[in-house]
C-alpha cells in the first residue's frame, strides 16, 4: 500500500499513512473508498457501525474540518484526507 494509486471517480481521498490517492464518487461511504485503495477493517459488525473498529481521522478539505468517523457510516462528500489507525486494518 505504498505510492500514489489513483482510481477514477470525481472527488479525492487520501489515505494516510500510505500516502494512497483513491478518487471517488460523491455520496460514497469511506469504507468503500478505502476498500478500493487497499485498506480492509477488521470490523466484526458488518458494516452496521456497531463494533467501531473502522474509527478514522479525517480532514475535510473545502471546509476545514477535523472529524472522527466510521469509515463504513461516513459519505464522502467533498476532497478528505484520512488517517488510518494501522492496527485496525486486515493483515496487521
């Protein structure tokens, strides 16, 4: 998960620690962004937000916003960054 991966879509996530670009349809939920870059959750509650081991950091681009998010709860709705806790991810 090193390097800049860029996939097709109209606004862009990057995802950190990897310093991955995902470009990404507006009202997609985070997960999905993050899925097509590489990153998997070790989440255990399908998707429903209940296990909360897809908890990331994001910044919102455009109006400046620091949040804590459910990657599988969130739409993106504009140009984020994210920070990925890399003990929550698939293979770690």
């Amino acid at each position: 998960m090193e390097g800049d991966s860029v996939v097709t879509g109209e606004l862009k996530l990057r995802i950190f620690p990897w310093d991955i670009t995902v470009k990404c349809s507006r009202g997609e939920t985070l997960m999905k962004s993050l899925n097509r870059g590489g990153v998997f959750f070790k989440d255990t509650c399908d998707r429903k937000g209940t296990c909360k081991n897809c908890r990331v950091n994001v910044y919102l681009e455009e109006s400046a916003e620091q949040k804590e998010l459910l990657a599988c709860r969130a739409e993106l709705h504009e140009n984020t960054q994210v920070s990925v806790p890399t003990n929550k991810i698939m293979g770690d």
